[in-house]
C-alpha cells in the first residue's frame, strides 16, 4: 500500500519536521508570545485538521481560523431561506457541507428528515443537469470567489428555466479589512488562500497590506504548503516590512486568471450582508445581477422566510462571541453559550461549525486544545 | 435564555450510521429494561452479539438486518452481505464456527423472481464459503412504495469456549486491522454515481470466520477485543473499543492499509476513508506481545494479505481515538449521518 508520505511530493514527512522546526525557531527569534496570525480559508482549515498540524504548531504561535470557511458564515437567514424554499416544497440542491449548517427552525438536513426534497451535488453543473428533466431546482450556492466562479459559467451557459440560484456566495477581500480593523485585533498577519488566488491574482492583496500594514502570504494546501507559508508569514512578520508573498508559485500568479474573473463579474456584483457570527461585511455577498434575475431564487419565489419563525427559539445570535475569538482578543471560555447553547451538534456561530474552529476544537479537546503532550511510543 | 433539545424529536439517517447518534438510541431507547446477562454478553454490553453461557460454552447469538441501494454492487450483492454482515459479528465474539443461520426477507410487490433467484444463488455461496447454512426463515411483501425493493434479516448462532468482547484494551496493547479499509463504502457511492466519476472499487465483502480463526489460534488470550469496522468505519469501531476499555488509541497513519483508489477518492470528496465502512475486514486489539504472531496469522490467510500492526492503546485521554499523521496529531472524528462531501 502506498503511503501518503511516501508518495506524494508534497507530503513528505521529514521535510514537514524540518519547516516545523523552522517555523519553531523563527518565532522564538521574535522574542514575544503570543504570536497570531490568521487563515481565510476552509481548506487550510481542513488541512491543518486533517494533518493534525496544530500539535506540530510551535505553542507560541496562535494560528486562528478566520471567517474562511464559506459555509461556517453562511449567515442563519440565507440557511432559512434554504428551509423555507424546501419546506414550500420546491426541490434543494446543495453542497454537502451545508446540510446540517442550522438556521433558525433547523438545517436542511432536518428538513429532508421531514420529507423535503434535498440533493446534494458536487458542483453547481450537477445542479443543472437535475433541473434538466424540467422541474424546478434551486441551487443553495455557498463558497467564495473560487466557487462562485463555477456557479457563473453554469449562468453563462444558458441553464433551463428550471434552474435557478439562491447566492450565499461570499467576497473574502472585504472581510479581511474587518478583521483587520476590528478594536484590539491581535492579528499580525494572514495566509491567504492559494486556490482563490489562483483566480483573483496575488496582486489583489496589495492594497490591504498598504492600507493596513499587515503582511498576507499565499499559501496553497498540502502540509509542507502550509508549513511553508507560516515559516514565510513570520519571516515577514521579523522584517518589520509588511508584503504580500506568494508561497504558492507553482499555481498563483499576480494578474491570476482573467477570464474566471471576467465571468464572476459578468454574472456577480457586490452587495454588503452579514457574516454569520462576525458582522455586517459591507461588499461581503456576491448577489446576481440584474440581467440574470430570471436565475435569482430570490426574484422568482416569494421565500416566506417569517413562516419559519413562529416556534422557533429566541436568537441566541447575538450572544456569540466569534468576531472577538477570530480576532484574537477573546477565548471560548468568555462566551456565555460555549459548551451549553452552542455545541458542536447545535453550533450557533461560525467558530463552532467549522471543524478547525476555535470553538469547536476547544469543545472537542475538553478546553485544552493541546495534543502535543501525547507521544506514541515505538 | 431557551433551553435546548438534548433529545432528537425524529429519527434520522445519523441514527443508522454506527455512530454516537445511533449508541444514544440504543441506550435510550432500546435497551433500558433488559439487563445485563449474567455470565455472559447481554444489550446493554452493545457489542456485536450476545453471548449465553451454557455450562463451559457460550452460545453466540447476533442478528442484523440488511438494506443496501443497489442490491447488486461490484463485489458482492444485498445476500452476501446478509450472510457476511452475521457471520462476522459471531466471529467478532469468538465464535468462528456458525452452527446457522436464519433468513427473514421482506420484498416489495412487483420484486423480479430472478433477481430473488440471483441473491439466493449468492446466500447459498457465502454460507459455503462462511462453513454454515440458512435453517429457517420467514417471508413478508408489501405493497410497492412501502419499502425500498427488499430488505434480509439474519441471525446467527454459534458455541464458543472463549467469549472476545470489545472492551478488553489495556495501555501498551496493540491495535490490528486484517485490510485495506474504505472499500465497501466508496465502491457502493461508486455504483451510485454519487462520485461523478468511475471507479473500479469492489466491496470487500466477505465471511471473515476463517481468517478470525486463524488469528486466535495464533494469539490465544492475547487476543484481547475484536469489531468489524462496518457502519462508521474504522473511526467507530476504534471510538467503541477505546471507550468501552478505558484507554485511548493512537493510531499511526501511515500504517493504516488503503488503496490507492479510495485513497484518491476520498482526497477529491472529502472523505475520510477512515470513516468509511468495510463489511470484510476485522479490528483486532492484542498484547503487544503476540502482536506479530497474529499479524503473520492474518497474512497467511487469502483475506489478511494487507494485515497490519495500526495502533497503540494508552492510558491518557481515555475514549479518544488520536491520529498521528506523520506531521503531526489529531483527533479521529466519528461519521454521523450519511458521508457528506465538503465544497471547501
């Protein structure tokens, strides 16, 4: 059987060792602890999990997990707006990940449960082709600039009438300046997402690391990747001389790739909304434009959204602390729902649905995130 | 401030899926009322069967019903899997010599006679091949729309002079599985068409008495705890045998055997093949001491090739399951519900 450290280039496991213990010893050269950067994206977060690379993580070092993983801040009214559609019995199709995502009254996989009509796809092509045979599908599109970059081609492909999309599409850019600007953010720097830089270019973070002198590294996704990206991140952090840097140059490039980002905007515009958790993102949400309304789920149905609310639960909502734990100036303990309204079963926030979260983690690990003490022994 | 539900008002899928759900309901629901056995295995024990004793012996007794879309699938059909899905349970308990079978099968009105005839064709196979044979059994239809095509219930008995259970971990054993995990699992979404691509991914479905056999034989009493990572794969097979022992296991892996294909497979969705569920292989916990005689054991059989040594059960953390992926360490999660692929 082949081993994944065997095998695959990016997976070798001494050169892991070596970045990690790079990585160690530059941030014992800074001098100071804690240091905390942040990762936009979902799938550093899923790499990091699946990896276990948080107990090879130097205990200085505080790697948080920010608003980048597209379905943990899909915000409760667009998942309700999901149930509402199932529930007047139109037919869902959705991303995995996004089934159990709770709204208001319960997620769609509660609503399946009752009997509606949900399937999951794998991209939004296969959305399509279930509206094909004529009945009405809504597509529940969730991701950011790269997902939503495969939702616009299926709307440039003249799709049947059947088809349409419910955006929960998401813009990350504007979000990182909130972090950034949030009161007291401890945040010295970003990794930012190799995939979606593979479409929107590097140089598109030039101007936040102007305006906010934080320095943004590229990274891409496999262990040694990430690894690689945080050495590079506190490399730069040391110098004193915030940049952008693209540790991911085998996909990224500046200008990235012009014609994803010609159909995103063809068929896309921005729009402020809210982010589950964290806050209102002016020009965070990606909504259709105008000449693509007859795909609008939103313009096509009449979504009975308040139907949903007469039994449900006060909005525990607004006690969640996620903007302050992402930013770095709070821990799950100073949150009044942690571990009791709000559980990895029943998540209320963004931190407690993403599985690299720092709420879910520090529910899962019993408040001591820590695995590093625990050695297998030969 | 509302009080939230502990208690799922309706059953869904994540009650069948092996997982935490699914022990919740067994414990709630199911088996209050019926106590422990005295001498032996009852319910509450939630193993893979019940052991009786009866006066040196055990009678081994388990029973598990079978619905699986499609009923044919590359590798095997809806039969084999009732005759294996039994056969293996007997034999996670010790008992690797099935004195029979029933057969209880429920079809749906309009089910094609030749279909029958082909899953009977397969039943009478696997029980060759499992040693035993189908004594009784019951038929019910219903009328269409009213169950998904058909579904078998087996149940199996068997005499053993040694009952394994799956709580007999201690700190410094070794923890074995006899083959590559994953394949079942990915081969039926395969036949699915839920993967949006091909494979050429077979179940490993099979009887596992034989090789079980020749397992103990080679570890006798150290042969500590046995379970077949079916429903919830690995995970929750390493999740109840930690948590039933009282200790931890970490598991190495690397080590673990997968194939290349699901490997790839579950790298494109998202999907642990870890999580995914096998109905022909075993996970074996031992003392470390007899860990490579059972391993060279398992390897001589046709169904062990890929055996190998996994983890190591230690006393910190008691009932978590830890992955050292070679970078660093994790905590094993379980599968609840269907396996969902991820978009990010």
């Amino acid at each position: 059987m082949a081993s994944p450290g065997g095998r695959l280039e990016f997976r070798d496991v001494a050169r892991g060792a070596a970045l990690t213990e790079a990585l160690a010893a530059r941030v014992t050269s800074l001098g100071r602890a804690p240091v905390s950067v942040m990762h936009v994206c979902g799938s550093h977060e899923q790499a990091i999990a699946k990896f276990g690379l948080r107990a090879a993580f130097p205990p200085e070092l505080r790697v948080i997990m920010g608003p980048g993983c597209p379905v943990c801040v899909t915000d409760v009214p667009e998942v309700d707006e999901a149930v509402a559609l199932a529930r007047q019995g139109v037919r869902v199709a959705t991303y995995g990940d996004m089934l159990r995502v709770p709204g208001t009254a319960g997620s769609l996989a509660d609503e399946r449960g009752r009997g509606a009509r949900i399937d999951v796809v794998y991209g939004a092509a296969q959305a399509v082709e279930l509206a094909r045979g004529g009945e009405p599908v809504v597509f529940f599109a969730s991701g950011f600039e790269t997902t939503a970059v495969a939702t616009a081609a299926v709307l440039l492909a003249d799709p049947p009438a059947s088809f349409s999309v419910l955006s929960a599409h998401k813009y990350i850019p504007p979000v990182m300046e909130i972090v950034a600007e949030m009161p007291g953010s401890a945040i010295e720097g970003f990794l930012a997402a190799g995939h979606a830089a593979t479409i929107t270019g590097w140089g598109v973070f030039e101007r936040f690391v102007e305006r906010h002198r934080l320095p943004v590294v590229v990274a891409g996704f496999e262990p040694l990747d990430i690894l690689a990206g945080l050495v590079r991140l506190v490399e730069v952090i040391a110098s004193g001389e915030p940049r952008v840097d693209n540790a991911f140059p085998r996909c990224v490039t500046r200008e990235g790739n012009p014609a994803a980002q010609a159909a995103l905007w063809r068929v896309f515009e921005l729009q402020g909304g809210r982010w589950r958790g964290i806050a209102h993102v002016p020009n965070g949400n990606l909504r259709l434009r105008d000449e693509f309304a007859a795909w609008d789920a939103r313009r096509r149905y009449a979504i009975d959204v308040a139907a949903l609310w007469d039994h449900a639960p006060a909005a525990l909502v607004a006690q969640c602390q996620c903007g302050d734990i992402m930013a770095g100036i709070a821990s799950p303990h100073d949150c009044a729902l942690f571990g009791r309204d709000c559980t990895p079963d029943a998540p209320v926030g963004a931190c407690m649905v993403s599985a690299e979260g720092t709420c879910k983690i520090w529910h899962q690990y019993g408040g001591h995130p820590d695995l590093r003490e625990i050695r297998r022994r030969a | 401030m509302t009080e939230r539900r502990l208690v799922d008002e309706r059953i869904s899928l994540k009650h069948g899926a092996g997982g935490g759900a699914m022990r919740a309901l067994i414990e709630q629901i199911f088996a209050p009322g019926f106590g422990e056995v005295a001498g032996g295995v009852g319910l509450s024990a939630m193993d893979d069967g019940a052991a009786l004793p009866i006066g040196d012996r055990w009678l081994v007794v388990t029973t598990d019903a079978h619905v699986v879309q499609p009923i044919f699938f590359p590798g095997g059909d809806i039969g084999r899997l009732a005759v294996c899905g039994t056969v293996n349970d007997l034999a996670m308990m010790g008992a690797t010599e099935p004195l029979a079978l029933t057969c209880a099968a429920i079809l749906e009105d309009g089910f094609p006679r030749c279909e029958l005839e082909r899953i009977w064709a397969s039943i009478r196979a696997a029980c060759a091949e499992a040693g035993t044979t189908i004594v009784t059994g019951d038929t019910k239809v219903m009328r269409r729309g009213e169950l998904d095509r058909i579904a078998l219930t087996t149940t199996g008995v068997a005499l053993t002079s040694r009952v394994v259970t799956d709580r007999g971990l201690r700190p410094g054993d070794r923890v074995i599985v006899t083959g590559t995990v994953g394949d079942h699992g990915l081969a039926i979404l395969a036949t699915r068409g839920e993967l949006a691509f091909d494979t050429t991914l077979v179940s490993d479905v099979a009887p596992l008495n034989g090789l079980v056999r020749g397992a103990l034989a080679a570890g006798g009493a150290g042969v500590v705890a046995m379970k077949d990572p079916t429903r919830g794969g690995l995970s929750s097979a390493l999740h109840e045998m930690a948590g039933k022992s009282g200790v931890a296991i970490v598991v190495d892996e690397r080590a673990v055997p997968v194939r290349d294909e699901v490997r790839a497979a579950g790298e494109l969705l998202g999907i642990d093949p870890l999580l995914v569920a096998n109905e022909g292989k075993a996970v074996l916990g031992v003392r470390a001491d007899v860990a490579d005689r059972v391993v060279d054991a398992l390897r001589a059989h046709p169904l062990g090739r890929a055996a190998a040594i996994v983890g190591e059960c230690i006393a910190e953390r008691p009932g978590s399951v830890i992955v050292d992926t070679g970078f660093g360490r994790r905590l094993l999660g379980e599968a609840e519900g269907e396996l969902l692929p991820r978009i990010c």
